[in-house]
C-alpha cells in the first residue's frame, strides 16, 4: 500500500506542473505534454483573471490559465459562462480534465467536463478550446470568443476562445532575452569588426613593427576607402550648383596687355 500511495503521489505532482492543471485521466501523460504544461507557467504563476463580453449576446465570461475561476457554485471551472440576465453560471471545463497541443507558434489548451447542455448537443458535457496565438510583445494579451460551435447532429460542440502571448513563440521568432535576430547579426557584426581591428592592431605592433598611424590593419586600404566616402557623400550631398569650367592660358602677350598688331621691337630697330 504505501509503495502504490507513492506512485499515486508521484504521478499526482508530475500532473501539476502547470498551476492546477490535470491532464486528462483518459489520456497518457506524455513527455510532450509535461513540456507544454511547463511552457505555460509564465501565465498560470500570474494567475491572471481575464474577463470579456460576448456581444451582442448576454453573456460574460472569466476564465484563467490552468487556475480556477474560484466560483463557489463551480470550484475547478477553468471557464465561466455568466447570464448577465439572470447572473446563472456555466462551467465550460474543468482544469482537472485538460488536453494540451501545440504547433509553431500556437497551442491549444482543452477545458473538458463542463455543465451539460440542455436541449442541445446531445447532452453533452461542455468543451472549451483555449487558442494560445504568438505576441512576442506580452505575456499575457487579452482573450476574447471567437465562437460556439454547435452541431447537434454530430455532438461536435465546444466553445473557442483566442488569447496571446510570448510563451508560446518559437525560438525562431522569439530569442529568449528580448533579442530580435535583427540585434543578435548587429552585434554578431560588431563583435567580428573590433576582433578585426583588436588583433590587427596587435599584429602590426608586436610582429610588423609598425607605429603609430600604420598600425592599424590594411591602413593604406582604409584610407583610401575614407577618401572614397568623401568623395562619395560630397556628390551625392552637394547642393551648390558647379559654376563655368575654368580655362588656363600661359603668360603671354594678353597677360602682359599687349596687343598682337603692337610692333613691340620698334625701339630696338635703328633710326
């Protein structure tokens, strides 16, 4: 007895990983599905409450993730449907029977063992369907119905409901830390660039035998690519139009004011 009592226990702690919540006794807890649950605890150590309309329609809902509402009529409901009629409330699903799934960027958390329904869906206990979307922005969005999906006939009945957060995004589109991959290249970039100009330096210095301005790696190459730059911005930049080419003439008789009919070696011609 005391070594089943043990497992009992064991088993009870690996099913709450997650807040409150239960997989399924219907279901086998799979390695998979411990990982999904611990990938939620973000949003179930808030323990946020999140309330919403369903317009037009009259009711209210409250719902937490893998927490209970803490209703006194429904105390494991992890969804509560609310008549703003009449104030009668509906659990939607339990957090003691859950079902977990997951996709890139998106999972998909299952309340089952609802309040039945009464005229519809064959009786059936009701479903809710919790759509947990990537936001890289927040941890914990606001959730919102997206619809009642009833079909009587084939007793496919549950309730949908959308929320986002950054606990569910992958590693490609969310770098844990805040990092986007566009700041993890800038700094890949930076981190090559002063390597370059570190050991560069060094090289010139100690091996080469370089000094001062000629101890930086390529120097003759950098100035050159400087120059180029310069000459670059000022064509693109310059906003004073180019005046008239210039015209170059050598010394001559126009410098000198003289004209070309003056008889310039009259005075050395004898009388």
């Amino acid at each position: 007895m005391q070594y089943v009592a043990a497992i009992f226990v064991a088993v009870s702690l690996v099913a709450r990983i997650a807040g409150d919540c239960v997989i399924d006794t219907a279901e086998k807890l799979q390695d998979k599905e411990k990982k999904l649950l611990e990938r939620l605890a973000p949003l179930t150590k808030k323990n946020e409450l999140f309330t919403f309309k369903d317009d037009p329609y009259q009711y209210d809902y409250k719902a937490r993730i893998c927490n209970a509402v803490k209703s006194s009529s429904k105390p494991d409901a992890g969804i509560i449907q609310v008549d703003k009629m009449n104030g009668t409330e509906h659990s939607l699903g339990k957090i003691n029977k859950v079902n977990i799934k997951a996709g890139t960027n998106w999972m998909m958390l299952e309340y089952r063992g609802g309040d039945k329904y009464h005229s519809h869906c064959k009786g059936l206990e009701r479903t809710s369907v919790i759509m947990i979307l990537c936001d890289s922005s927040t941890v914990e969005g606001t959730m919102n119905i997206i619809e009642e999906h009833k079909k009587s006939n084939e007793g496919d009945c549950y309730y949908l409901f959308e929320l986002y957060s950054n606990v569910v995004c992958s590693a490609k589109s969310s770098i844990p830390g805040g990092l986007s991959v566009g700041s993890v290249l800038v700094l890949i970039f930076v981190v090559v660039v002063g390597c370059y100009f570190l050991f560069g330096f060094l090289y010139q210095r100690y091996v080469v035998g370089a000094k001062g301005m000629e101890q930086i790696p390529h120097f003759s190459f950098w100035k050159d690519f400087g120059n180029l730059q310069a000459d670059g911005c000022e064509l693109v930049c310059r906003t004073q139009e180019a005046g008239p080419p210039r015209t170059y003439k050598g010394i001559g008789d126009d410098q000198l004011g003289l004209d070309d009919d003056d008889e310039r070696d009259d005075h050395l011609l004898p009388m």
